[in-house]
C-alpha cells in the first residue's frame, strides 16, 4: 500500500494526534473495533497489560476526544471519527501499524526529533 515513505496526510495526523507508540497502539486498537464501548476502568486493565500507565491511558483518551477521533458518552468510550479526513488519516495509520511498523516507528521517533518543527510549534496558538 504504501512506497517508500508515508504520504505528508500520515506524517502530519501521527505529528498532530499520534506522536507516540502508546499513542497509534491505543488509536489502532479503537479503531479495530469501532462499534465497541469501553469503561475507563476496562481500558485500563486492557492497556495495563501492554504497559501503559494509567495517567497515559487517560492523556491519550482526552486527546483523542477532543481531536474528534473518540467518543465519550455516560463515561464509556468508543472510536468514532468526526470527519472523513481523520478516518482516512486513521486507516492510513492502520494499514501502516499492520504493514510497515518499522518504518512507522521511525516516522514517530523522526517527527518527535525535527528541532526547527518543536521551536515553530512553540509559537503556535492552540484551541483550548
């Protein structure tokens, strides 16, 4: 599916929403099975034996809600993107998660390490 490198769309979705491992594991699992809701406290358990931490299961699941990449009704938890470009963005990271993890890790550690992006965003206003 993919060439060489990951389409700009991927790197800049893994930069804005996924900029961790921790981060497209949680993603890629809501997102195989989009139908299904979870608890806080079944996330938890799930992600715990993966060796997420609890604060990280929480910082992830509020990031993703307030992207519009999960859903949060009566304290259970489901995958739902909000607009078409993020479920492409979402099924392209999928298929990278499946295909070519090695390079997907990369693309993570490479786009945490760009300098000159870091500084840029510094100066960024953010929606709160």
């Amino acid at each position: 599916m993919f060439p060489d490198q990951f389409p700009e769309m991927l790197s800049e979705f893994i930069r804005r929403y996924a900029p961790s491992l921790s981060a497209v594991e949680m993603l890629v699992f809501f997102a195989g099975k989009p139908g299904s809701m979870w608890t806080f406290e079944e996330l938890i358990g799930n992600f715990k034996t993966r060796g997420f931490s609890e604060a990280v299961v929480s910082e992830h699941l509020k990031q993703f809600c307030q992207a519009g990449l999960l859903r949060e009704d009566a304290g259970r938890f489901s995958y739902r993107a909000e607009n078409a470009q993020l479920a492409e963005a979402v099924e392209l990271l999928v298929a990278a998660f499946n295909e070519r993890p090695v390079t997907l890790i990369r693309t993570i550690y490479a786009l945490a390490d760009d300098p000159l992006r870091s500084f840029s965003d510094a100066f960024r206003f953010k929606k709160e």
